[in-house]
C-alpha cells in the first residue's frame, strides 16, 4: 500500500533553510541515534534513526537528464542507491532525457499514475515549473533538485548545491596560496556562460580573490565536456604565456584541460578543480599533477532528495531538526578537497 498521500499544498507555506555538507544531509538532519554504519554510493556515512525504519511503501518517480557526462550519471546512481537502501520506496526511473518535452511527459506520467512523490532535476528549471505546479495542485509533493524552478510554489522541497559558494571556495583557496602576491596571474575556465549556476560560480570566485586583492586575468568557457575543456585550455594557455593560478569549474572538462596543459607542457602554475570527481581526487593523491585541489559539488543531491521524498511521503520530519516538517530549502556546503583531506572524501566522488 502507498503511503497517504498529502493534500495539495497551501500557498503560505513556512520557510527553512538546512546548510549542510556533502554527504551529511541523512546523517545530519535525519537522526538522532549515534549507530553508524558503513558508506554507501548515496552520499558518505548514514547514521541510524527511527526514520531508517520501514514504513509504508511510498512510489516516487524520479526524472532527470541524459548521464552524458560524469557528474550526472553520479547523480543518477547515487539516486538508486538510496532508494535500494530502503525497503519501502518503490522508485520509477524515467529514462534520462535532455529534451524537456519529454521530460515534461515523464512528469505527466507520474502525476497521471499517481506517484506519492516526485524528485525532480530538470533539464531547465523554468521549462519545467509549469508541470511541477501541476503536480503539486495534484496534491503530489515534488523535490526539486539542483536546478531551481521558476516559482516557489512548484515544489515541497528544494535540494541545491551552491554554485557561488563554490566560487568563493576555489578563491579563498587561491587567495591563501598567493595572497601576498599582488601581482599574481589568474585565470579561469568556466562552464557554460549562458547557464545562471556558469555565472554565480564566476562572481563567487571573483568576490573571493577581490578579497585578497586579486582578479582573474584570463578567462575562456567551455562546455562541461571533455573535448570542450581541452580546445578551451589550449586557447587559453596560447593568450597566457604566464599563469600563476587556475581555476576549472567543472572535473569533467578538466579531464580535457589537464590534456591540453600536458600537451603544452606547462607547470608553473598550480590548478584547482570543481565538482569532485574521482579522476581528479586521484590526480590530487598522486601529487604528480598541476591539479592540486578541487571543489565539491555534490553528486549526492538526487540522493538526498529521494531522502527528502520518502520523509515527506511518510509524513515524517528530519530526526536531528526540532520542527516538525522537513524544510523548505537546503543548500549543501563546497567544501575543498586537497591532499590533506582527499581520503574522507573519495569514495564517495563520482568518476568522469
């Protein structure tokens, strides 16, 4: 049987906000019972609680796009993980998908088959707000992950990275490694421009190194792919012939960058990463690469949100939390992962 479904959502709903770190979101918020047991793929060490007890079985179709690269397919299999975990989710994986008409179809779908919950990453997060509303005036609690919508009114529940915060991270990183040196070269390389999380993570890196009295001085954008982040490396280290520091916002096109800084043979410089992907969380342990750090964009949201779905469709709150519902928003930290901490952190990282 499926668990009660909660009637369509009030308009004036209470809003909280949960920070947390990586992996930490069940531990942290949704137990009160110090038993821990082993890491799984759906985000680091899980702690034991009253809520880890098997309830009614809640359906949960879950939606998000194309593992083409991989940051997503992380996403995805950190998702099942944590609905196999449970004995009482029953989870519907639509296929992934880049095309939003059919996303929006996949979301139909599980409103018409009367899902107790829906987890969300959209492809486009304004695109897909009118459907989510829909599921929502259906009485449906949607998790929005990742990719905000358009209204607040589309979803129950909303699981973010921090794409600023992890621009202020690689800064603060970069200013506390050439902070007396005024003159230091900075670049960057980014991700999609066109993307709102492309811009936020550049004004979080250029408010942090402002900070410490730097800048970036170069700056080309790729687009989170391999092939992209090489021909954008190799543009960039052509107009450079000098680069103290460089930031690449996303570990799968760095796959491409760090070939394109071999093949140029330049090493003066130190490079920190973004997102945290196993292939360069082992270029880190190795200390035989540029690479040096990288920033943690969690490949756990889908995870947690699954989390977050099966707590609300139970009608169930976060353990650790002293309000009775689970919050509106949560935002999970970007930490930097470098040598001195990469193993509390690589089992966990997806690869590229």
């Amino acid at each position: 049987m499926s668990a009660t479904r909660q009637r369509p959502y009030g308009r004036l709903l209470t809003t909280a906000v949960c920070v947390v770190g990586a992996g930490a979101l069940v531990a942290g918020c949704t137990s009160n019972t110090p038993e821990a047991s082993g890491s799984d793929e759906g985000g680091g060490d899980v702690i034991a609680s009253s809520n880890d007890e098997t309830g009614e079985t809640v359906r949960i179709g879950f939606s998000a796009p194309a593992a083409d690269h991989g940051w997503m397919a992380g996403i995805s299999n950190a998702a099942q993980a944590e609905a196999d975990r449970h004995e009482d989710i029953d989870l519907i994986v639509a296929e992934g998908t880049n095309e939003v008409g059919a996303q929006i179809a996949q979301v139909e779908t599980f409103i018409n088959e009367g899902v107790d919950a829906i987890v969300l990453l959209p492809f486009d997060g304004a695109a897909l707000t009118p459907v989510a509303l829909r599921a929502m005036e259906a009485g449906i609690p949607v998790i929005n992950v990742d990719r905000e919508f358009s209204s607040p009114f589309a979803a129950r529940a909303t699981i973010l990275g921090d794409n600023y915060g992890m621009g202020v991270s690689a800064g603060t990183y970069i200013c506390s490694r050439l902070g007396d040196q005024p003159d230091a070269v900075v670049a960057e390389i980014a991700g999609i421009d066109s993307l709102p999380l492309t811009q936020e993570r550049s004004q979080g890196f250029a408010d942090a190194l402002a900070d410490c009295g730097l800048d970036v001085d170069n700056r080309v954008a790729a687009e989170f792919t391999v092939e992209s982040g090489e021909e954008a490396a190799a543009n960039l280290l052509q107009a450079a012939p000098e680069i103290d520091a460089l930031w690449n916002h996303d570990d799968d096109q760095g796959v491409g960058v760090l070939a394109a800084i071999n093949n140029a043979g330049r090493d003066e410089f130190f490079m920190v990463g973004g997102a945290g992907s196993a292939n360069a969380m082992r270029d880190i342990q190795s200390g035989d690469s540029v690479l040096e750090a990288t920033v943690i964009y969690p490949a756990t949201q889908a995870a947690d949100g699954i989390a977050l779905a099966r707590l609300i469709a139970q009608g169930k709150s976060m353990s650790d939390l002293v309000s009775q519902e689970v919050p509106r928003e949560i935002v999970l930290n970007a930490p930097v992962v470098t040598a001195e901490n990469v193993d509390q952190y690589i089992d966990d990282a997806f690869e590229s």
